[in-house]
C-alpha cells in the first residue's frame, strides 16, 4: 500500500446550530492562511462537532484561542493515500485485521488530485502504524 503516515492533531470546535458559525470559523481560519486539509462537521441536535486536520497545528490552535470558545484537540492517525478507489477501504481492513479499534475515520476528497488525507482515531496509533508499515 503506498501510503505515508504519521500522528497528527486534530481539532474539534463544538458550534451552536446557527447560519454563519461555521463560515466565521472557516473564514478565521482562512485570513490566517491555515489550510484545513480534511474535515467532518457532524450534528447533534442542537450543536454540532466540526473536527478538521490542518497543515499547520499550531497557526489554527492560535486562531481557534481567539476565535472560538469550545474547542479541544486530540492526536489521530494521519494517512495520504493514493486518490483511487479502494485505498481507504484496503487500509481500513488492515487496521481491522490486526485488531486495531477504528473510533471514527474520515478523508478529504478531490477528483483531480493523486493523494487524499485520512483521519483515522484508533485507540492504540502505535499498533495501527504498525499494522500498516508491516502491510
């Protein structure tokens, strides 16, 4: 499997269900030239839960400290994979197959480019980097 991989840190900002929360957050995070190179906003009722993976950790924890109130960050599994049908698959599976707890996983996505980012939440990085170094 022709991935690279590493951990990497991850943002969640809780948002109040309201039009142009999410814009504020993602245009604060723009005007600070911080790339967001994957993301997933999930919904839970009245808030929501926008977790995002960025180029730079520490430009965005230094946006997020002046522009949001709720916000906490965690260290998850990192892959970029080849842009192709099957690779998040195939690489899900090995982390199955060696009995490595997936918590929740999401990518960016684009047509046009060779590689996406995987977010992966494991409850043991290191096993699962093993997993996939010895795949």
């Amino acid at each position: 499997m022709e991935t690279t991989m590493y951990v990497g840190t991850q943002f969640t900002i809780y948002l109040v269900n309201q039009p142009g929360v999410l814009a504020e957050i993602m245009g604060s995070l723009a005007a600070a030239k911080v790339n967001v190179a994957a993301l997933a906003l999930m919904d839970s009722g009245e808030h929501g839960a926008l977790r995002i993976f960025c180029d730079d950790a520490t430009a965005a924890r230094n946006v997020l400290g002046k522009s949001s109130e709720r916000w906490t960050e965690t260290d998850v599994l990192i892959l970029e994979l080849a842009n192709r049908p099957g690779s998040f698959a195939e690489a899900s599976g090995k982390l199955a197959a060696a009995g490595v707890d997936i918590h929740y996983a999401y990518f960016s996505g684009g047509r046009d480019s060779e590689r996406t980012v995987a977010v992966f939440k494991v409850a043991d990085p290191t096993k699962a980097k093993q997993a996939l170094a010895e795949a």
